[in-house]
C-alpha cells in the first residue's frame, strides 16, 4: 500500500510521521506556491532525511501517475477534494478525508463520482475508534431513554475552523436515530469551545427529571487520528464506493441499525439485571 497525504498542520504531521513508520508513505502534497515544495519531509519535520517528496498539488496528474499512490489521505480542507477529486478519480487513487466542513452537496458529488468512477472513498470527520463507539453508545442512550433532553459539548483547539465540528454534528444524527421513534422535540443543542490546544473532547449530556448520564469522549494525542487514518486506509486499499468510518470499524452491520435498538438492547438489558 503507498499512501500520499496532503495537510501538514499539527494533526498531518503526525500522520506524516505514523504514515512514515509504517513505510506507506510515498508522497507528501502541498499547496501551490507553497516553500515547502521540492523539500524532502524530514526536513519539515525536523528529522534526518526521510527520503518522501513534498511536491506542489499544480500538476497533480502527472505526479500521481509518476508516485503512482494507491490512497491518498486528506488531512487540509474541503477545497482540495472539491478541486481535485476528478483528477485522483481519473488516476483510480482512493481517498481517506480526515476532513471536516463538507456540505451536503459536497458529499453527493462524491457519492457519484466514487459509483461512476469505481473508486473508493472514506468521509471521516470522525477518524478514531472511540469516537465511533461513543455514537454508537449516543444512539442507544437516546433509543433507551428518549423522554431525556440531549445535548452535545464540541471542545477543540482556538485554532479549528469550524464550529460546530462535523463529530459533534454526526452525534447529533445518531441521538436522532435513536429519538425516532419517539414524539420528543428532536432539537439537540451543540455548545462549541474553541480554547488553548484541546486535541479533542466531545460529551453526550441525557438529562432526565432526577438522573444525568454522561458519555464522553477525550483524545489524548493526536497519534489517535494518525491511526484512525491508518485504519481507513487499510480497508479502503482495493475497495470500490462510499465509506464511513461506521463501515472501516465494523459498526455499520445490520445489528446497529436503529429499528433494532429498541428491542435487542433492551432485551440485552433486561437479561442482564435478571
């Protein structure tokens, strides 16, 4: 497996560095007119040489087809995939986009390209594992108790653009699979805090008339988001089509599913306090 990656912010390089470890990384890309360009990575990250290019994205065809990358990971910014999709398409490079802030427009595109393309994507706004179990974890909360009122707490570093982050928006969905089928009110407030260098924390607040139950989740390094990268790019290796990181972590099988929550969890639950 080669993997490009283009995004050397805080959270990139460190999964340059991971990438790197595992001997995958192939290519580093850059933005045009960048000074980064022509460099070798080990210098950027002030290591010895580490022998991968970091080349501009002008021309990204002729340098995909010369590095010839069987993955790309995005870890810059909606504009390069809205730029650029057709061209990693066309050179049947599949994508793992780290990548928050897409719209709903966006994600169709993609939808379709990927189907009529035959390649695979990876839409990750919410790489780690834990956070994928914590929506897991939302969803049945919000299935087993739908007369609590929900709320969502977004912390991240002052320096993310968005607020709030596509993680707190996607927990959001899954407290509404799991409110479906009640006749609550269905609106989940979302409280961004963008302060000092949180890698990442995101809590689930179910408070109910004499009980509050929290479900949180903290990241400690940024290393946590390297190896979700890693972890998507080794299942999308020679996949075809639409993925999210439900699917790379085996969370999106028919068990999971909403109409099932109601039943087999509270059969489970109901066994287990006999």
């Amino acid at each position: 497996m080669k993997v490009a990656l283009i995004g050397l912010g805080t959270t990139g390089r460190i999964a340059a560095e991971y990438f790197h470890k595992e001997q995958a990384l192939a290519l580093v890309l850059c933005r045009e007119n960048s000074q980064d360009a022509g460099k070798d990575l080990g210098e950027l990250l002030h290591r010895p040489h580490m022998g991968v290019s970091v080349e501009t994205t002008e021309n990204l065809e002729e340098k995909l087809n010369r590095y010839k990358p069987d993955i790309l990971i995005d870890f810059s910014s909606p504009s390069f995939l809205r730029e650029h999709l057709a061209t990693l398409a066309r050179c049947k490079v599949n994508v793992v986009t780290a990548v928050t802030g897409y719209t709903q427009m966006d994600i169709k595109r993609v939808k379709v390209l990927a189907r009529k393309r035959e390649i695979g994507v990876v839409i990750a706004p919410n790489i780690t594992l834990g956070v994928n179990v914590l929506l897991v974890m939302a969803q049945i909360a919000a299935a087993l108790q739908s007369d609590y009122d929900f709320q969502v707490v977004d912390e991240n570093h002052r320096n993310k653009k968005d607020s709030p982050s596509g993680t707190a928006e996607k927990i959001v969905a899954a407290i509404k699979r799991g409110l479906e089928k009640s006749e609550a009110d269905n609106l989940i407030p979302i409280h961004s805090i963008r302060a000092g260098d949180i890698t990442g924390r995101h809590k689930v607040l179910a408070c109910g008339k004499y009980d509050q139950i929290e479900i949180t989740h903290t990241a400690f390094s940024r290393t946590a988001y390297a190896e979700g990268a890693y972890k998507a790019a080794q299942f999308i290796y020679g996949r075809k089509g639409f993925y999210e990181m439900k699917d790379v972590y085996g969370l999106g099988k028919p068990n999971y599913a909403e109409d099932r929550l109601h039943t087999d969890a509270t059969a489970s639950l109901a066994g287990f306090y006999a």
